[in-house]
C-alpha cells in the first residue's frame, strides 16, 4: 500500500478565497494543495455563458468588486482592472415612476438640484450628505484593519474617531440612524439597499444583522466604491489561480472531500477508492456548516450553531436587444443602468416587502436593484454582441428568503421572477420581456436563481451568499483580540472562506487573514 501523500497545508475548496491562501502559503514556500470538487475552480466568482449559442460571459453569481484590498492585489501579482462608474445609483420616484433622482459622482451640484426638484428638502438633503460624510471617513480608518489581527471594539472605536456615527451603526437598529439623519423615505431607501441586500431583515430589526451588512457594503476600499470587474468575475478569480500556480500550489479539480480529520487529514474519493492525504494544517473555503457534515474527530462540535441560516435574495442574470426606455425621459437609460437601477426600493416599500416575506408570501411589488455591467466593459461579449445593442443586466431581488422557496422552488421561482419583472416594468417605459434576446434553442435568455438554488448549485446553506449571519469585523471577546478571524477550536483547522468573521465571497480577505494565522505559528 502506498504511503499517504503528505503536504503543508490542504484548501478544501477552490473558490475565490480558498485560491488566495493557497497563493499566500505556497509563496512563503509552503507545499499546498487545493482540493476542488467540481471541474474548474471559482465557486460562485465565476463567469459563464449562460445562454446557448448567445457569446456572453456573466458573472453568474456575484456582483460587483468593492472588497478585494488593494494589497491583496499587489501582493500576488494580479493582473485585476477595474472600471470606476460615475453614476452611483438611479432610483425612480415611488408613485410617479416618470420622476427620479440619478446621483452623479462627478457633478454632486446636479444631483442635488435633482433631489430637490423631487421635492427633497434642504434638511433631509443636508443630512443625508453628511452622513455620508462621515461614514467615509469612519471607513477610511477602519478599512484598513480587515487585514490585519483583530482589533478590540474598544480600539476599532478610538481610531474610527467619531462617537455619534460609530453608536449609530453599532449599538442601535439602522433605521434609527436614517430616520434622524435621512427623513426623506426615498434616500433613506436608497441607503437602506446596503443593509438589506442578501440579509432578511427590517432596517428596525434589534440584532443589528442589517447595521453589519450595512458596514461591509459602505467600508470597502475606504471608499464604499463598487467597481465593474473588467472581464467580469470570472476574469478577477482566473488571475488569483494564476498567480496560486505560479506559486506552485497544486490544483486538484474533480476531487471530493469526504471528510475531514481536524488533526491533520483529509479523505478524498480517489480513482481506486478513498484516499487519505495529510498535511499540517487544513483551511475550509466551504460554509462552516458544510465544514460540519465532513468533520471526523472524536471530540468533533459543530462549527455552526445556526439551524436556520437562510439567505433572502433572487438572481436574476439578462441578456437584452437592448437597453428599455424608462418612463423618466429626463434620464439617459445608459446612465440610469450603468449604476445601481433601484427599483421600489423606497424605506417604506422595503418594509412593506420584509413584511409580506415574513409572513410567507412573495412580495407583492419586490425591491430589486440592477446594473448593467457591458455599459462598463463589452470585452465579455463575443465581437457579434459586442458591436450590436446587446446589453446584459444582472438583477438582485431584496426579501425572497429562502423559506418561500422550500417546498416548491420551481413554483415559487416561477411566481417570484413574475412578480420581480411587474416591479421592473412599473418602471419601465416598455415592458422588459419585449428586449429579452432568445437562445440557440428560441428559449429566452433569462436565468433565475433562487437561496435554494445557490444552496444545490454552490452548497451555500440556505443559499446565504455570506456562508453564516455577517459579524462585526473586530474582536468581541477578549480572547479574539489579535487573532486572525478564521481559527477553529482545532488548532490546526481555519476557515478561510465567507465564513469567516471578516468574510466577503469575493473579496479575498478571509483567504488571506487565514494565510496570516497559519503563517504565524508555522
């Protein structure tokens, strides 16, 4: 019997943070092996040509890239391009979809007459803008500890440097923050999109799940920025396991993980059977809660306490003929569509929907927001598309938790695009089914995806996109201070994906914090 291969470190699983670490240990001289079930590595940061016969590659999965660190990128040597969008968000008036605010990164003057000539007044206006103000500079201090040991609240506080907005965010439900800074109920919608994206909850909600969700959106880069990844997500994890080959990590794709041992091994399906391969640490990219089921040890505990994680959003990828006319004409669609398009995304709107969700209906008029990445970069369209109209839109529904969908997904998927397209067209000056290109096969180029979808397709539980419920990126015990986020119990085990307490599917960060824990005590 042949003896067990042997490396350093093992990463169960390929994903965009899984390949981070693997670069990071195998660049300090480490012997790593990744272990990746399905046949190519990525996870959701992937781009696929979704439609047959149609040469456009779409971020399945993922959105947009406002977390990766710039450190990160210079560390490995990524070949990562980014386009910045001057328009930041288009958001239709509710009632009166014929009016809307386009907020303008470059010209702050013309958004402003906007917002008043939608009837904003001056306080609201006022406020809005210095909250803004000030989160920026609270994220601009605090951005940078994401990469480093955890830091104390005490400490994350003091450097933040600003009492009233840190208790704002921390120690009370946000929307005691929008409503004393933001009276408005369409700005106060427009930054309460941030809190709810991917997490079921009301801006009033008192475990502050919605002020962490919050947080991670408006903290990155220092800046809150959400960038167009040239060449789409896909493009972005390519050059990471590029950069993991260079290193010399060893890829195994086609590889499934049957268990675990916390204690230095990993059970593989092999060609001619199980395969045990061992190492001297082990870092998980895959949801704690997968991480469970694989774990074999004696003294084994679940990582993940949680029995009802869920995640709450529809994905809804398009390919169209072209843009659709917007009721505003005020507006240029190509600037209302390169940002974030949020539509009855009022604070009022997404309250009424959180309550129809939790009461276990879809939402009658879904809060949903969309952009269109090919107004930023047409290099994902094959040179037929890209030269003609074609634009894809990638469209994220708020509140479709994951229960709506349990006992009949296909159903319910079915019900739930229906009514996700009403809301779009309400403010549309055409319906968006009429702009929907067909396939090779005459069928319509949109692609649904449900939490119970992503749950089958990624292992993601319950389709949470953040692997478990979002946590503050600082210590919260004492013991935590100036670890790294992503230990375990077992000493030789990390999470490095989502999971981990500074997680981000797409940002890198976890990978990378839980190559500085494996670092530091080898």
């Amino acid at each position: 019997m042949a003896a067990p291969r042997e490396y350093d470190d093992i990463v169960v699983g390929g994903g965009h943070n899984g390949l981070v670490a693997a670069a990071y240990l195998a660049r300090a001289g480490r012997r790593v092996l990744v272990l990746e079930k399905r046949d190519h590595v990525g996870g959701a940061a992937v781009s696929t040509q979704a439609f047959a016969g149609i040469p456009a590659h779409l971020s399945r999965y993922a959105y947009l890239v406002s977390l990766i660190p710039q450190t990160i990128i210079d560390d490995l040597g990524l070949e990562v391009r980014l386009a910045r969008r001057r328009y930041s968000s288009y958001t239709p008036l509710p009632g009166d979809p014929a009016r809307g605010l386009l907020i303008d990164r470059d010209d702050p003057a013309a958004t402003a007459r906007g917002a008043a000539q939608l009837g904003v007044d001056a306080a609201s206006w006022a406020g809005w803008t210095d909250m803004y103000e000030r989160i920026a500079s609270v994220a601009r201090r605090v951005w940078p500890t994401m990469v480093e040991p955890l830091r104390s609240v005490s400490d994350v506080r003091a450097l933040a440097d600003d009492d009233e907005v840190w208790d704002a965010l921390t120690t009370r439900p946000l929307g005691d923050m929008l409503r004393r800074f933001v009276a408005d109920d369409l700005l106060a919608g427009i930054a309460a999109t941030d809190a709810l994206i991917g997490t079921f909850a009301s801006v009033d909600d008192t475990s502050l799940i919605q002020n962490i969700c919050f947080l991670y959106h408006v903290i990155g880069g220092g800046t809150g920025d959400w960038d167009v990844p040239i060449g789409g997500m896909g493009a972005v994890t390519r050059s990471i396991a590029q950069a993991a080959t260079r290193a010399g990590v060893t890829i195994s794709t086609d590889t499934e993980v049957l268990a675990v041992d916390p204690y230095g091994s990993v059970l593989v399906a092999g060609s001619s059977g199980p395969e045990a391969i061992r190492a001297q640490s082990i870092l998980a990219g895959c949801a704690p809660a997968v991480l469970d089921r694989l774990l074999v040890a004696a003294d084994a505990q679940p990582l993940e306490r949680s029995h009802a994680i869920q995640g709450a959003q529809l994905k809804v990828n398009m390919v169209l003929t072209r843009l659709p006319r917007l009721r505003d004409r005020t507006v240029d669609p190509a600037a209302a569509f390169a940002g974030t398009f949020h539509i009855n995304e009022s604070l009022e709107q997404m309250e009424r929907a959180h309550r129809q969700a939790a009461g276990g209906a879809i939402p009658d008029l879904p809060p949903c927001e969309i952009y269109c990445h090919t107004l930023s970069d047409r290099s994902i369209l094959g040179p037929s598309l890209a030269d003609s109209t074609a634009q894809t839109l990638t469209l994220f529904g708020l509140h479709m938790p994951a229960d709506l969908f349990r006992l009949d997904n296909a159903g319910a998927r079915r019900r739930a695009l229906d009514a996700t397209l009403r809301s779009l067209n309400s403010v549309l000056d055409e319906p968006i089914e009429s702009l929907v290109m067909t396939d090779a096969h005459g069928a319509p180029c949109i692609e649904v995806r449900t939490p119970v979808d992503l749950e089958v397709d990624l292992d993601l539980p319950g389709g949470n996109i953040f692997h478990r419920p979002l946590r503050w990126p600082w210590a919260q015990t004492a013991a935590d201070v100036g670890t790294w986020g992503v230990e375990t119990r077992y000493p030789d085990l990390m999470i490095c994906g989502a999971g981990a307490r500074r997680g981000g599917g797409v940002s890198g960060i976890p990978g990378h914090n839980a190559a500085q824990a494996v670092l530091a005590r080898a």
